[in-house]
C-alpha cells in the first residue's frame, strides 16, 4: 500500500478557528484478501476488526456538514489496513450515503478509493459507477508481483490487477498505480513500464521504498539508497519516453509547503480506524502501536454518536513543521519535502536519513529537468 490515493498530498489551507474537516479516510477494515510479504498491518495475524457502521455513517456525516458550512468539496477516501473491498456491504452503505447527504446539502463531492486491485468485477462495476479515483498498488511484472503480492490461498495476483486495468480502461476511469519496491523487485521493475504503457486509464506510477513495518522487512529487503535512485531514474525516463508519467513519492519540486502532508498540518487528517479510533496517520490504527500516543487524536463516542477529537494532540502533531525540523534548516528542498514522512521518522521533529537522501537526490534530478525544459518552446512543453 502506498502513502496516499492522490499526489495532491498537502493542503495548504490557513488554520482553521476550529477542527471541521471535510475530508475523511475510512479504514473499514483490517481484512484483506492478500498476505503481501511486507505488510505494514501484519494482515491475516491480526484478530478481525471491521469499523462499525454508524461511526462510518458519523464521519461521513461530519465532513459533509463542515462542507456545507464553508462552501469546500467534500473528499471521502475509502482505505483500509486491509482491503477496503472486503467490506463490501459496508462500503456501498457508506458510499451512497455519503452521496445521498451531498444531494440534500448541495455541496461537490469526490470519493476515491485505495485498493489492491484484487475485486470481482461485479464490485468493480458498481465502484466504477461511485468512486472518481484510483490508486491500485502493482509492485512489477507478473513474477514480481506475485511473489510479494500474493493472495490469501497462495496463489498470484497479477492477473486479477490486470484485469481490473483492462475493465477501468475500457469503461472510461482513470487510475495511479502505487509500486512498492524492495530490494529483491529493484533489478525487475523496469518491466512495469510496457504493462502500463498506453493504458488510456493510467494518470500515472508512483514509486515508494517498503516500509520496515508489521512483516515489514522479514522476508523483502530495504533498496540500496543509491540502487533506488538509479533505478528510478531509468524506470521514469523509460517511462517518458513510452509516454507513462512516473516518479518517486517523495520528490515533489512542484509543491511549496511546510508539512508533508495533512497527518502535521492545520487541517489534522481524520482518518478513521476500524476500532473507531481517529488517526493523522493511516498506517497507525492500533492503540498497542508504539506511534499511537503520536498520531491518534481523537475517537467515535458511540454513546453520543459523535467523535470527539484530543486538541493537544492535534497540537502537538502541527507543531512538526519544517521550521521546527533543525536537520532541514540548510536544505534546498525544505519548502517541497517539508521534512519527509512523519512517520518514517525517528521523533516529532526528526528526519529519517535513508528517505532524506532519496528526497535530495530525486527532487535535484526534478529541479535541473525543469530547468532545461525551460528552455524548450512552450508548445513543447505542453506537448509533454
């Protein structure tokens, strides 16, 4: 699983007099019907946990209130620490309320999903039909693929990804694909780009290091630093060259801000976990999680039937802005990284090096493209 559904990560939005968000992140449950070698959640381990339906009813009450109020679309991203589609029933509640509220509000909407691609294609129908956006997570070639994405049963699943590719395409949806590298997928990953080109639905490839959490690195390994690099230079000039936008996550030239993204800003992102607990932080759901004290904030009150939200933490997570951040005071891409994931880091005002040597390199790569693009007649650009 990626970081996010969205490239657009950061708001920018001044603060708020009080926390209303109209955005919210559903984790609806924390089943899946994959046992990825590196998932951060440790799915399939873990005790069941679906979130109830009248919190998911409640938050997205919540933001469609906060939007009528202050004239902003309304964003429901459908998440999970697991497969979101497994919630089935769940999901499709949630979804038609959410639009039902919309109606009766009168407020813009957009709904987008964070999936494994791994959906019957009934489901994929009726998702087509609801959700705007799509983030599919596709870590290479078929090999690849199915040896770190595997389904529950043992069994591949490549196919079941192409196919949902092949159904969005010919029904007119667009969708980014999150690959997840390790060091076993590096030497492989170009592979990706032939399988992707063309596509009329692919708005593009983001590329992201595994995660040293849950199963984590147990049986994948953390890329090389500079073997990451090169190779994501290869596989973004390969891809330009077929005509497939690609890049690395963390290189963001094109953004000016101070947080990487909402988990730290003054819009605290209201992400739900299946326990009803509120997180700035998707992949911090669980209360035993030695990050929880950190990122949750907040929490359903099913007596009440209202969430209730911990100001000094939202407090305490804003105040990580980049400068506050002392290893970020000298860097030239300190208004564009803004500090790197807050959770890659070993403390609130902390950075994680191995991803701060990532961000320099391949944000530089970014600023000196643009720079001779600059150079280019405009038509060119455009063009490209």
């Amino acid at each position: 699983r990626g970081e996010t559904p969205s490239p657009k990560m950061v708001s920018t939005a001044v603060k708020p007099a009080v926390y209303a968000p109209t955005r919210t992140a559903l984790l609806l449950t924390n089943r899946c019907n994959l046992r990825c070698a590196y998932c951060y959640s440790s799915t399939g381990s873990a005790p069941r946990a679906d979130l109830p339906l009248e919190a998911a009813i409640a938050a997205v009450d919540l933001i469609v209130k906060n939007a009528g109020q202050t004239g902003e679309k309304a964003l429901l991203v459908l998440h999970g620490g697991g497969e979101p589609s497994c919630a089935w029933q769940q999901l499709k509640t949630v979804v038609e309320h959410f639009e039902s509220r919309a109606r009766v509000e009168r407020i813009d909407t957009h709904t987008a999903i964070a999936t494994n691609g791994v959906i019957p294609l009934g489901r994929l129908a009726w998702l087509a039909e609801h959700v705007q956006e799509f983030c599919i997570s596709l870590d290479g070639p078929p090999k690849i693929q199915d040896q770190q994405r595997p389904k529950a049963s043992g069994a591949g699943s490549y196919e079941d990804v192409e196919r949902t590719f092949t159904f969005l395409d010919t029904h007119g949806k667009h969708y980014f694909v999150m690959a997840t590298v390790t060091g076993e997928s590096l030497g492989s990953l170009i592979g990706l780009v032939p399988l992707l080109a063309g596509r009329p639905g692919c708005s593009g490839v983001f590329l992201t290091p595994v995660y040293a959490y849950g199963n984590g690195t147990k049986s994948v390994s953390i890329p090389n630093a500079q073997a990451f690099i090169e190779t994501c230079r290869t596989f973004t000039l390969a891809a330009r060259q077929s005509g497939l936008k690609a890049s690395y996550i963390g290189a963001r030239s094109h953004v000016l801000a101070d947080t990487w993204c909402d988990a730290t800003s003054e819009n605290t992102s209201f992400d739900v976990t299946p326990e009803g607990l509120v997180t700035s932080c998707y992949m911090v759901t669980d209360a035993s999680d030695p990050r929880a004290e950190l990122f949750l904030h907040g929490k359903y009150d099913a007596e009440s039937g209202k969430y209730v939200f911990n100001q000094e933490a939202q407090k305490r997570l804003r105040s990580r802005k980049v400068e506050n951040i002392p290893a970020c005071r000298d860097c030239f891409c300190k208004y564009s990284c803004a500090g790197g994931c807050l959770n890659l880091a070993p403390g609130l005002h902390m950075v994680n090096r191995y991803r701060c040597q990532l961000n320099r390199t391949l944000t530089m790569d970014q600023i000196v493209e643009a720079l001779y693009r600059d150079e280019m007649p405009l038509e060119s650009q455009l063009e490209q």
